[in-house]
C-alpha cells in the first residue's frame, strides 16, 4: 500500500487578530474535590456532567460557564454512566438505589 502526499492550502486561516470574537474564560471554584466529570458525545452544546468527592452531581450546558446542581433529593450519587447508543442521556446511580435519568444532556 503506497499512501500519496497531499498538499492542504492555509487560505482559510484567520490572520492573527483578525477575528472579531472575543474570547471568554470563566472562573469557578468548588469547596470540594471533583471526582468524576464527562462531557456528552454531542455537537449540539458543551454539555457535562460532574461529581464531587461526596458525592453530589452537577450539570453544565456550556462547557462548565454555567453549573447547575442536580436535584436528587439529598441522595449522593455513586456512579455516573453515559448511555453508548443515545448520546444525550445519563444514568446517575444514587445510594439509596434510585436511579436518576437525563434525557436533554
């Protein structure tokens, strides 16, 4: 198998400075450990979830910009797993056997 160079033309590239877009960074501190966090296989947002070290769940839209605490009824999270064939929902396994479900990432 003989594999060809191919030349890949640079015009499309921005000239340093020359976009308009700002670029935004956000600052979020927890007083706690993060434990666990994963983003969502879409392309519609920046969505993830997060768990902390005792156990609460967190969810963001934006690519952790925003956070927001999952209502779980003051029951901590053991586990969180992403379903492999529908990349919007999540299962989040609570210690007291209830299992918690996302279906809009």
């Amino acid at each position: 198998m003989k594999i060809e160079p191919v030349d890949i033309p640079c015009d499309e590239i921005p000239e340093e400075g020359s976009s308009d877009k700002e670029i935004v960074t956000t600052e979020n501190k927890f007083d706690f450990e993060i434990k666990f966090y994963q983003y969502f296989d879409t392309v519609a947002d920046e969505s993830l979830v997060m768990l902390n070290s005792i156990g609460d769940a967190y969810i963001s839209h934006d690519g952790g910009q925003t956070i927001k605490r999952f209502d779980t009824d003051g029951e901590k999270i053991v586990e969180v797993v992403f379903n492999p064939y529908f990349n919007s929902s999540a299962y989040l396994f609570g210690s007291k056997g209830n299992i918690f479900l996302t279906h809009d990432r």
